[in-house]
C-alpha cells in the first residue's frame, strides 16, 4: 500500500512539474474548455445516448470526452484468488492462464495490484474527479471521471487508451486547467 501511494505521489510531481513550453490553446468541448497543445485538434464524433467529443494528438491517439448516464465509472476490479483455488481449479481441468493469484488475495484484489492503472481522487474546478493513470506508458487507459456533474445524473468521463509517456503527463496536466459552464 505505501509503495503504492508513494508511486502516485511521484506520478503526480512528475506531471505537475514537466516543463512543458508548448504554446498552448483553449478548446470548447461543450460543457467545459481545456487548455492543450496547439497540435493538438478537435474532432467530430457522433455519440448516440451522450455528448461526445474528441481530441486527435499527433501521435494519432484519439482523447474521449463523454457526457451522460451511461459514461464509464472507472469502476474496475479483478478476482484475485488464494494459489489453493487456483489448484483446486487446475485440478478440475479449469483454464486458470488468465486468472491472477496471491498469498494475500483479499487485499490485492481491493488495493488493485493486477490492474493496469492507479486510481486516485483529487478536484477539477471544485468536482471531485476519480483518476485513471496507466502504470507503463504505452498501456493501459488515462482518464477521468466526474460523478453527478452539475448535480444530475450525468457524469464527465474523458479518457485516453495507451498513450506514450509525453501525451499522458501533457494530458494529466490539461485536466488542471478545465473549467466548466455553469
């Protein structure tokens, strides 16, 4: 657990301290702005049941910017198992390659040590915002999501899939500078 924290920690030092002289711009994304590199452009998506939005990077990654009901939680989880059930389940010929072991199950499951990203809380213009940073650059998802925005249903989610180390610690730094329309 403090290796974890302290991993966090230092992830976020390390964004909030990259020295990063792009000329930036300010991009309308609907219900809030974002400040970003001036590579970096919007595009049009078409969502069907919520709002959505896009930034292209110029490494070609594809930022996602959706608002409404069913927009991700960040909720993910996987079963860890004790190493006798996972026997128990070779034994009865169950496949077991994808399945995650542990000498200490319960909290390796709760504390997340198999996911690919670290989770973590802190506020974005005075909502709190559950972080989603990958734990390797290249794999895994960095992302957002804010809960009941605006005092709805709806929630904010804007999330990246396997960005390299550049464009994480550049986007983790531009979801400091959003601010929503009230």
């Amino acid at each position: 657990m403090r290796k974890t924290i302290l991993l966090i920690a230092i992830v976020i030092g390390a964004v909030s301290s990259s020295c990063n002289k792009e000329k930036k711009q300010k991009i309308n994304m609907g219900i809030y702005t974002i400040d970003l590199p001036q590579e970096w452009k919007k595009i049009n998506i078409q969502g069907i049941d919520s709002d959505i939005e896009a930034i292209l990077t110029p490494s070609k990654d594809t930022i996602i910017s959706d608002y409404g009901i069913y927009s991700q939680k960040f909720d993910e989880t996987n079963k860890v198992f004790s190493r006798e059930q996972i026997e128990k389940y070779k034994s009865m010929k169950m496949d077991t390659h994808n399945l995650f072991w542990s000498n200490t199950p319960e909290i390796d499951q709760a504390q997340g040590t198999f996911l690919e990203e670290y989770y973590m809380y802190d506020s974005i213009d005075n909502y709190l915002a559950k972080f989603r940073v990958s734990k390797k650059n290249n794999v895994g998802i960095t992302g957002i999501s804010i809960d009941s925005l605006f005092k709805t249903n709806n929630r904010l989610t804007i999330y990246s899939k396997n960005l390299n180390k550049s464009e994480k610690e550049i986007l983790m730094n531009s979801f400091y500078t959003i601010k929503f329309k009230k």
